[in-house]
C-alpha cells in the first residue's frame, strides 16, 4: 500500500472516530443509576476521618433519562454552582 492511501486511510478512520463520540447523550450512563452509598465506618484501632474528608453530594432531583434522539446533545454541561 502507497504512503498517500495510508494517509487516506488514516484520515478517514479519524473523521470517522470523531462521529461516532457524538451522540453519547442518548444513553442513559451508569453515574445516572448511582444511588448514594452508606457513610464509611473506620475499624477500631485506625485514625478517624477528619470532616474535610468528606465529599458531600447536595440533595435534589437526579437525572436519570437520555436526551431523545429528536433533540440535540448540550454542547456545554449545565452549570453545577448555584448563582448568587
């Protein structure tokens, strides 16, 4: 095979991977089943942990469904910090 069809060939599958990443919100991900967890117990004996340890996830209505295929993705996530 020639050096110009490799480079062809090469171009080609990199458009091609660049469509195909499009599209993912149409899929429910598997961080939308998350459920929260229990609060982690440190065994006898260990060093507790401190309060800045923990990650706390605000309360509120989760997103559990996919964009519908009529729609388009969001180009940009929504905004996560409350404005004041």
């Amino acid at each position: 095979m020639s050096m110009g069809r490799i480079l062809l060939l090469a171009v080609c599958v990199a458009f091609l991977s660049g469509c195909a990443a499009k599209g993912r919100c149409h899929k429910v991900r598997e961080y939308q089943k998350a459920e929260p967890g229990k609060e982690i117990t440190v065994p006898e004996g260990l060093a507790p942990l401190e309060q800045t340890d923990k990650i706390v996830v605000p309360e509120g209505e989760r997103n559990q469904s996919s964009v519908p295929r009529k729609e388009k993705c969001p180009e940009f996530p929504p905004e996560y910090f409350r404005q004041q």
